[in-house]
C-alpha cells in the first residue's frame, strides 16, 4: 500500500489505495461519485481521472457491451498504470433488434432525444432497457472483472415536464413502477434504481467481500 | 523487391510486390479484384487475408470514417507484417443526422434491410449516401494513406424485382441517375459508380503515379 499515484496531475495519499475512474462524463463521475460515498468502501478511494478512451465497435447484446468494456478498461489500467473502473452505458431497443445498444452516444449526438422517440413513436413496442457495464482492474495486465446492472423502463416523447435533471437520454426513458423519466427524478432517486447504480453495487459488494481487492482477479461476474 | 512474404498460409512470389487486402468480407474482395483486374497496377497483387479486425468507434462524418480506416489500416499492416490494404464502408441518412454511417453493419445485423427502409418510411427526406474509405499502408509503422469515395442515392423499400446481387444494402440503395438498386446492377455496373469502385480509382491513380508506391507515404488523400 505504499504507492503514490501521479496520474494527469492526480495523486492519491500514501497511506490509501486508489481507484482511478476513468471517464470523459462528468456527470457520470456526479453519480459514481455520490454511490460510492454512500457505500463507504474506504480504505478505496475513488479519483476521477477525465480521459476519452477509444471504444471499440462491438455487435449488440451482452456479448457486445463486455467486450467494449472490457477493452476499454485493459486500455484504461495500461494508460493509467494504477487501478482503474470504467463503464460503458447501452440503451436497447427490442423493437429495433437491440439498437441503439452501445452506439447510443453517437444516436444522441445525431437525432437528439426528440429523433430517438420519433424512431419508437409508430411502433407498438416503446419498452427499452438501460445496461451499464462497470469494469474493473486492479493494474495493468490484471483480467478485468465486469459488473453489470440493468434498468427496464419505456420510451416516452421528451416534454418539458421531464425535469432538468439527468443527461443523455434520461429525458425519455421512463424506469418500470415509475410515472417520470429518469431526469425528472432527483439524483437520491435515481441512484436507487439506475443501470450504473445496480452495477456499482455489485462492485461495492465484490470491494466488501472478506478478502476484498487483495484477492486475484480474474473472473467475470454476471459475464 | 526480392521478398517473400507468408501471411495466413498465402505467399507472394520473389519477383512481385504484394498487397494484402485484409477484410473478413469475401463479397468485398470479390468487387475489388474485379476493379484490380481491369486497372493493371502490375507489379503490384492484391492478395486477400481473411482477418476481422477490430474496429474502433467514432464519431459520424467524415472524421470519424477516417480515423476508424486509419486505425484498422495500422492494426492490419501489424499483423500482416506488410504492405495492406483495409476497407470501411458507410451509408448515411440525412434525415437520421448521418446514422447508421459507419455502424452500418450493426443496423444490419439487427433490423436487416426491413428495417433500415422503415426508419426512413415516414420521411420525407429518403436520400442516402454511401462512402468508402480505403486505406493503405506500405507497411508496420508507415503512416496510412486514404482515399474515399461515395455514391449519393436514396433509400427504397426492398422488393423482389431488387434481384438477388450485392450484399448488404445492396437491395435497398438506388444511386442516383438510376431506376434500380446497386443488387438489381451487373457487378460490372455497380463498378462503374460504386462508392467503393471510386475510392479504388484514387487508390490505382495513386499507383500509377511516376514515383508509384515507392513513394514515402505520410499524406491523406482526401482527408
């Protein structure tokens, strides 16, 4: 445990072990963030290293989404050379065979909230799911090990009652057993039934377990 | 000149330069080596290798089909160990800001040409365009050169007079100036105006050039 990290002008304190969570979101980072305090995983600390990773491109499906994360992370832990999480976020459609699945960024970018409910609005299926893939690596050339959490819900048009809050897509999807999309609950709500929570939670109870992050990894959990 | 090289169980002679076309798409190597064949780039052979690289993501437009050509085009030349030549190929709709563009396969895959003609259906914009990024690289560590073409068209329904050739899209893309799809051309009309036929121009032109492939590579054509 007697490491100090410097990485991207980040440095973590001799006598704790960081996690480096790489992303180029802030607002995941506000989420990631706001969870894991509440999890209490000291004697981890988490430190938000800003660093846009390649992703590569990957059929749909969970097949898919593991293996963009896993990628994602290995290049993560090398760039870093420290512990790292990542987490690659997918929102599918079964009315469109899965789409968008892990290419929602570049939906967003293109049709906006407004183009992603155009392409449901004719459709007798408006269900979708939220997926979040966390990884983890405890340094480079360690195996990954994956966490993933899933959030049901249905495609609703954007409207300005939805709330500010949220990002992306959080305007339109409306979570199963709730009348308002993602934005229009507070971030306490949200982070009691969102894809990412559902997924660092599992992480937290994997950090939790008696010999914790000591133990080798190796193992794909939900994988 | 005097090499031989042994990639996937395939070897030039001594006395020629190969190229290696690395694609996992048979149905690609099999409209390139037709347009090969009539433009005579002699020394040089086109050999195929049967290799599905990974592809990373990118954003739509032309910056991320060149950086995601680029990318494969240095992963290939790596693991061939010589002169390569790689593929990316993108169909856009305006209507859908530019989707599927490169995650054209992904569409595919998941919602065939049924329902890339559905997404459109309701448009009144059903233009399309499809884009071809070829890249090539004399080799590991030589800096790829592009060359891109495209073919504007517009999207229609798929239907059975469509005929039976192409690939893909082939059924469902009418390039403009004609009354049927690239699948109802002969391959030697699709070669005439393809998008992929029109990058290999530039490609063959850049051949043919006095000083030919002997030429340090380092410029983007096109880009």
């Amino acid at each position: 445990m007697a490491l100090t990290f410097f990485v991207e002008g980040l440095s973590c304190r001799v006598d704790e072990r960081c996690i480096f969570f790489v992303t180029g979101n802030a607002r995941k980072e506000v989420e990631v963030n706001a969870i894991l305090r509440e999890a209490n995983i000291a004697p981890f600390r988490v430190v938000h290293v800003d660093i846009d990773l390649p992703e590569l491109q990957g059929p749909l499906g969970d097949r898919g989404a593991l293996d963009i994360a896993r990628a994602k992370c290995l290049e993560a832990s090398e760039r870093v050379g420290a512990a790292v999480l990542v987490e690659d976020t997918s929102l599918s459609f079964p009315a469109l065979g899965g789409l968008p699945g892990p290419y929602i960024k570049w939906f967003i970018d293109a049709i906006g909230n407004d183009g992603l409910w155009r392409l449901l609005e004719t459709s007798d299926d408006r269900s979708a799911f939220c997926q979040c893939t966390l990884c983890y690596s405890s340094g480079p050339g360690a195996e990954p090990l994956l966490f993933v959490g899933r959030t049901d819900g249905a495609i609703v048009p954007p409207h300005a009652s939805s709330g500010g809050g949220g990002f992306g897509w959080d305007a339109i999807f409306v979570p199963d057993g709730h009348e308002v999309p993602f934005a229009a609950l507070s971030l306490k709500e949200k982070n009691a039934i969102s894809h990412r929570a559902r997924a660092l939670e599992k992480f937290v109870a994997h950090c939790k377990r008696p010999l914790g992050l000591s133990e080798p990894p190796g193992r794909a959990e939900d994988a």
